[in-house]
C-alpha cells in the first residue's frame, strides 16, 4: 500500500502548558513495496510519526494517507479496524503487550479480534512462530516464563500473524543479542521480499539502514531533515553529524581513506568485494605514480 | 490519553507561590479553607475573592488552562446554584419560572454557596499546581513529625506515598503504550457494546500488573542493594527552609484573616 505524508503535524498536550509539536509540516511519499528507514536522534519524533500509518494518532495538521485510507486533522478515520488489520505495528519493547495464558493463544490474539477463522488462525500461527525461529513446543508455556528474547519474538510473531500487508517496525531488535538481531532483521526482510510487504522500520543503526532499505527518511526535532535512497543520504557525513548521527562504518571508511590518500572513492552501494577490487585498483595506481 | 483536568498536576514556573515552602502553603491553605467559612457578607466575600485571584493569577499560569481545567468542577458549582435558587425558600419571592419561585435568599445563598466551593477549589488547587508533588510529601512528613513519638510510621507513610507519587505518571505512559499495542492488535477500547468494552481491559490490565509487580520488585532490590534502612538517622536531600518569603506570606495572609473579620456583617 502507498503511504503519503501531507504536511503533517502532532502536537502533544495542545493548548496546555504542556504543549509539545512533536511534528512538523511533515510531507513524504512511499510507494508500495518499499523497504523504508526512519531515523533520528532520541525525541525526534519517530515514534510519533508511525502511530499515524494505523490511526493511533490522528494529525493535528495535514493528511496522512495509507492505501484508501485517509486521515485527516479533525475528521473523525472511517473503517480504523480494516486499516489496523492491514497495517501491523511492532512496538518498541514489543514484550510488554503479551497477556495470554499462553503463547499460542497471544500470538492468535490479533488475528481473533479482526475476525479470522478458527483453522486459518492455527496455520497462521505455527508459520508465524516458525517465522520468529522459535520451536513450537514454546505454544504451550505462558508467556510470562519466556526468556526476554523469547518474549520479544513472540510478540513479533503475534503481528506478523494478522498477515498485514504494511509492517511498522520500531527499534524492533533494541536490547537483543547482536545475533538474535541479527537473526530478526534478516527475517523481517526475507517476509518483505516474499509477501510484496511494504516496511517502515524505525532504527538508530545505520548498518541496518544501509543494509536493508531503499528509501531513507530522517528526522530532526520532529522536522524531516534529509530522505532519499540510502546511497545518496549517508554521504552527507557533516551533516549528518550534526543533527547527532552517525554514517555507516563503510562510509567513514571511504571518507578516512579520502582524508589520508587524498583519493576520492564515491559510494555507490557496492558490495564489500567489489569495494575491494575498486581500493586495489587505486592502490595499485597510486604505487605506479611513485 | 491527553486530559484536561488540572487538579493533581504540577506546573513548573518561578512565581513567589511557586518559591514558597510547601509547609508554609499547607498551612496557609488549611487556614483558608476554614475561614472561607466565617465569610457573610458582600465586602467579605470581596476581600477573599481577591485574595484567592490574586495568587492564582500571580502564579502566572495561563488563565485560560485554569478555566478550563477546573471544566469538570465548573459543573458542580452550576449544580449547587441550581439547587440552592429553587430549593431554597426565605426572604421575598424574587420571579417563578414555570411553577417554580426563586426567592431572594435562595439567590443569596447559591451564589455564596457556589463562590464558596469555587474559592476553595481553586485556592487548593493552587498547592498541587505549584509545589512538585515530592515537595508536598517532606513537607507532610515534616508536619506530621510530632506523631512519630506516639510510633506513628511517619516516614514510612511518605516514602509510600512519593513512591506512588513518582509511579503515577510511569503508569499513565505505560497505560497509553500498552493500549495502543493491543489497539493495533484489533482490540476496541472505544466502541462497541459494553460487555465487549470489558472484555477489552483484559488485554491492558494483565500487562500493567506484571509490569508494576516487576517495577515493584526492583525498586525493592535497588533500595536494599544502597542500604536503605528507613526513617532513623536518614539526612536529608532537599531540606525544607522558611524565608523571608514565607514570613511575607504569613503576614499577608494574616491581614486577610484580620480584614475578614472586619468586614464581616
Ligand atoms: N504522550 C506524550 N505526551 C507528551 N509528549 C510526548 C508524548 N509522547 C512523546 N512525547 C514527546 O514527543 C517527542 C517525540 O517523541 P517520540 O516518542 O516520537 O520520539 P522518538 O523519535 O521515537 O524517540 P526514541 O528514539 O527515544 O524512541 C519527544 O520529545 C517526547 O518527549
Ligand atoms: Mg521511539
């Protein structure tokens, strides 16, 4: 599903001595399919930005629409229950929304409540718990005995289980081990690649940006700072550092490397090898110029 | 969860009121509170009127956010009127709408009756608004003090209530975030016949006892693991102290007190 921003806006606590714009004058489009990355510093916004895709919030200024969804600043969203079944939001620290007795019936908690069918809510969760890398034996035990990691993979797979067709991801490996989230985000963008899903992951790692999306969108005290594809955006080092980022180690790397040899290597996405054979090469002319 | 309601929230600024000592607050509040009592006549009514306005506006928090926080409260005071105008019968008959006469003294008696529960209202409120609530708490334990020699558990008492104090608002953030994930797991919190709208707290109840129960028990831990013994020989962090600003205020509102039984009829 398409998803468009029309200067949008939120305001926390309007018209109190509390009053916080959270967003401002927000305006993107994404087209259907994309792998999209959010990042900013902490408060900038981000999670605020993705509360609007399945209408937890609704803008106090502008349009958001998702897919024949619209929803507008002041008017009241039409058909919330059909938007949310489509849109599936993982929160940050996800693990806190468990509640069943036990993980089979958490995991099939969603998919009930938007109505599907008995059988179809049992195939949807073994594959969705065979999707989290967890064994099935774990859809008896109650959530609440779970490890953390655990716990985290099955609120995944709770969401993933109302078959959504746009999945928002916030911070969704925050806290894991570095292979347990390793292991999550390659299996989020294998579901996206397989189910045609459209993503939006929310991430302070820009290896994870770099790596998986096409399309980046960075926030800045809750204005859109910078957004393009990933190549064009993370060569922007200066920049970027000074609304607190960093860019990703491959793109330090070329930039230290500009700063010592005095050879300019631009980044166009090439992998590690080819990246290699490209610094040989001018290695190897440089030692020719001696 | 955005609420309008103002009672219990406390709005940083750097007004006199919001400088003074809570316990000098307290005390001046409690006071109020009693001789708004003792008020019978026009001037009197005036004089705490502009007492209680006057402090409030020099608190400097935005008129409008007062008025409408107090929304809830407004309606109270509109009820009292009411019932005092028509239930109320001496002096002379003033009108009658339909078959029902006002008397003279039923006006007299809602409108102090109304201005009365306003005053006090805002007067109090006027204590959380200014003084965080952890202020609040070491000035009753303070003032509660003379009890610990009767084995009254003082200090146990305003440990309880800062700690539920610090956690009110973690909660509401908690409450928020859980029942926007369960929300967009489908589940309705706002629509829908009420036997489903029950069913709905389920999914938001369970995760917030285990996440209090968790929060519990490691604030436990974190207060063992410093050594936390309780109230004997504890110094303090934040040490209560009068100033010259507090005498000031004493000494005002002792005028009031003085000008109220002046002006009383
Ligand atoms: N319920 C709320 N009431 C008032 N202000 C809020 C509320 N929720 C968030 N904010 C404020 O809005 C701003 C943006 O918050 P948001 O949660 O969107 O940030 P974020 O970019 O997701 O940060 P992080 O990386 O820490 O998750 C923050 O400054 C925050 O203090
Ligand atoms: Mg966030």
């Amino acid at each position: 599903m398409d998803i468009t921003f029309q200067d949008v806006s939120y305001i926390y606590q309007p018209n109190s001595p509390f009053e916080f714009r959270a967003l401002e004058d927000i305006s993107f489009h994404i087209p259907s399919g994309s792998f999209v990355a959010v990042i900013g510093h902490t408060g900038s916004g981000k999670s605020t930005l993705i509360q609007h895709l399945n209408g937890l919030v609704r803008p106090t200024n502008g349009e958001v629409i998702v897919g024949s969804h619209s929803m507008k600043a002041g008017e009241k969203t039409k058909d919330l229950k059909d938007l949310r079944e489509k849109v599936g939001v993982v929160f940050q620290y996800p693990e806190h929304q468990l509640f069943e007795e036990n993980v089979e019936k958490d995991i099939g908690f969603g998919p009930l409540n938007f109505g599907v069918k008995e059988e179809e809510i049992k195939r949807r969760t073994r594959e969705a718990i065979q999707a989290v890398q967890l064994p099935e034996e774990l859809l008896d035990r109650s959530p609440f005995d779970l490890s953390g990691g655990q716990m985290r993979r099955v609120a995944i797979a709770g969401v993933l289980a109302m078959s959504p067709d746009v999945l928002v991801l916030d911070e969704p490996t925050a806290g894991l081990d570095p292979r347990g989230q390793r292991e999550i985000m390659e299996m989020f963008h294998r579901l996206h690649k397989e189910k045609r899903l459209t993503t939006v992951l929310v991430t302070h790692s820009m290896e994870d940006a770099l790596r998986y999306a096409d399309h980046v969108i960075i926030l800045n005290h809750g204005k859109k700072f910078m957004e393009g594809q990933p190549k064009e955006v993370f060569v922007n080092e200066k920049e970027l550092r000074e609304v607190q980022l960093d860019v990703p180690e491959v793109i330090q790397f070329l930039n230290k490397l500009e700063q010592r040899l005095g050879k300019k290597v631009p980044y166009h996405g090439q992998t590690i090898t080819q990246l290699a054979k490209e610094l040989a090469a001018v290695v190897k002319g440089r030692e020719a110029h001696e | 969860m955005s609420s309008n309601m103002i009672i219990g929230q406390y709005v940083p600024g750097n007004s006199v009121i919001h400088h003074l000592d809570p316990r000098t607050k307290i005390t001046i509040i409690f006071f109020f509170v009693l001789i708004v009592f003792f008020a019978n006549s026009v001037m009197s009514y005036g004089l705490l009127t502009v007492f209680s306005l006057g402090s409030a506006l020099s608190t400097r928090i935005p008129v409008k956010y007062l008025v409408k926080g107090l929304t809830p409260v407004w309606f109270l005071i509109l009820f009292t009127f009411i019932l005092h105008l028509f239930v109320t019968k001496e002096g002379t008959v003033l009108f009658s709408i339909l078959t029902l006469d006002v008397y003279s003294g039923g006006l007299i008696q809602g409108l102090s009756l109304s201005l009365r529960f306003f005053l006090l209202i805002l007067v109090t409120s006027l204590l959380t608004l200014t003084t965080t609530p952890i202020a609040i708490t070491d000035a009753i334990e303070d003032m509660l003090g003379p009890l610990k020699k009767f084995r009254f558990p003082v200090h146990e008492l305003a440990l309880m209530m800062s700690i539920s104090l610090r956690f009110i608002p973690t909660l509401m953030q908690e409450t928020e975030k859980i029942s926007k994930a369960q929300a967009s797991r489908g589940v309705d919190f706002k629509t829908g016949p009420i036997k489903d709208r029950v069913k709905a707290i389920v999914p938001l109840l369970v995760p917030l006892f285990v996440s209090a129960f968790k929060r519990a028990e490691e604030l436990a831990m974190a207060m063992e693991a410093r050594g936390y013994q309780g109230g004997e020989g504890r110094s303090k962090l934040r040490k209560l102290q009068i100033s010259r600003l507090d005498i000031y205020s004493f000494i005002v509102f002792g005028l009031v007190i003085f000008g109220l039984f002046l002006t009383r009829s």
